[in-house]
C-alpha cells in the first residue's frame, strides 16, 4: 500500500471520527467545558489571592490552563481508542482492505483538532476575563504550535496506553492520577520558587513546566525564552519513543 493510499485512509479516518463527535458532541466536554471552569475558577476565585510580581495573575495562569488542556486532550486519545478496541470497531477496520496504521494516525489527527478547539475556546475565554497576550502575533502563533506539538505527542503516548490497559474507565482513572499531580505540581497555577526546595526542583525540570513557561513567555513576552529549547526536546523525544511504541502495542493487542 502506497503512502497516497494511507494519506487517504488517514483522512478517511479523521472524517469518520469527526462524524462521531458530530453525533456524540459529548465527547468535547473535556476540551470546551472542563478548561473555561478552570480560568473562571483560578482567574475569579484565587486570582486576588494570589499575587505574581510584575504580571496580572490571570495573564499568569492561561499558559497553565491552556497546557494542561492539551495534555489532557492528548492523552484522552487512548480513552477513544480503548472504546473503540472494547466495541469490536478495530476488527471491523481490520476487515477491510485499508492501511491499519491510518486508525492511529486518523485518531492522533483528529485530537489535534480537538486541541485546536479547545485552545480557542479559551484564548476567548481568558480574553474575556482580562488575558492580554502581549507577545504579538507571530509569537502567539508559535506558542499555540509548540502546544500542538506537545500534544501531539502525548496522543502517541495515548495510543500505547489504550493499546495496553483493556478498559476505558480503568484509562480514566489512570490519566487523573498522572496529569492532574504534574499539572499542579509545576508552574501552571503558582511560581515554583514558592514550592519546597526538593518539590520546587522537580517542578522546574518536569515536561509541562517547560512547555508551561515557553507557552507563557512567548504569549506574554514575544520571546522564546530559556524553556523553549527543553520543550520541544521533550516533545520530539516524547514523540520519538511513543510512536513506535504506540505502533508495536496496538498490533500486538490487534492479532492476538
């Protein structure tokens, strides 16, 4: 089969999950509603309390948000998967004379434009609530693409997962237990010198830290600063080793 052939299938896929979103407009709950409590939340409720030298704290907080969005929005990929694994879809799509890898990709495309959706909705959002990128365009741009790099990538990390644990509840509870501690323990809500000398050191070394404060310093700043370097690296390593894995788990759970 031909790379025009799986360009196709992959398209196809997107499309058919699209369709499945379109009927199922629940499944958008976790990058439309969850991220706007978030920034009302943190913004309206802890944001007098919480004091950052030198930027207004909401400002401070929508880098966070938008992140943790993202990387919750990519590792939900392997919830989708594990469904439709459970439901016998899988085998139907094996059945059929298409490239298999295509579901992987198909299902990785399409949470980009779920992260894409949720980025938006809350760049509205936090507008609305007194976030001023002051960054400028071009770095904007470049913030929200490192965003979808980095999303990317953890959908990869996704698709392992859902290839590996059997059930969609049990990859819930899974995906709470990692993101929610890494989010709160880094840069997201509150600067990490605030933190424990040993907690603070872990913080600052973290993936979503780096992503969180590259994020933060390009829409506030305009300037890539010295996390932009480590989170692409992050990412593309991420990227690197989920993928094969990803590939090399999902056949292995397919012909068994």
């Amino acid at each position: 089969m031909n790379a025009a052939w799986w360009i196709r299938d992959s398209w196809e896929m997107v499309v058919r999950n699209l369709i499945h979103i379109k009927r199922t407009p629940e499944l958008l709950l976790d990058v439309t509603l969850s991220p706007i409590m978030f920034v009302l939340l943190f913004s309206l409720v802890f944001g007098g309390s919480i004091v950052i030298p030198n930027v207004d704290y909401t400002s401070f907080l929508m880098a966070g948000i938008f992140v943790q969005t993202i990387a919750f929005a990519g590792i939900y990929t392997s919830v989708l998967l594990a469904n439709d694994l459970q439901k016998g879809m899988i085998d139907r799509f094996r059945s059929l004379p298409m490239s298999q890898s295509s579901v992987l990709t198909g299902r990785t495309i399409t949470d980009l434009f779920r992260a894409l959706l949720a980025v938006s909705i809350m760049w509205v959002v936090g507008l609305l609530v007194g976030f001023r990128p002051e960054g400028g365009l071009a770095a904007s741009v470049a913030a929200i693409g490192l965003m979808l790099l980095f999303g990317f990538a953890l959908s990869w990390v996704g698709v392992a997962a859902g290839s590996l644990v059997r059930t969609p509840e049990a990859l819930q509870g899974i995906i709470f237990a990692v993101v929610f501690p890494l989010t709160f323990v880094s840069s997201a809500f509150v600067e990490t010198r605030r933190m424990p000398e040993w907690l603070g050191w872990f913080a600052d070394r973290q993936p979503m830290t780096l992503v969180i404060d590259a994020v933060r310093s390009l829409t506030l700043f305009g300037e890539p600063g010295p996390a932009a370097i480590p989170a692409v690296l992050w990412s593309l390593g991420t990227l690197v080793v989920a993928f094969p894995l990803g590939l090399w788990l999902y056949n292995r759970r397919t012909t068994q």
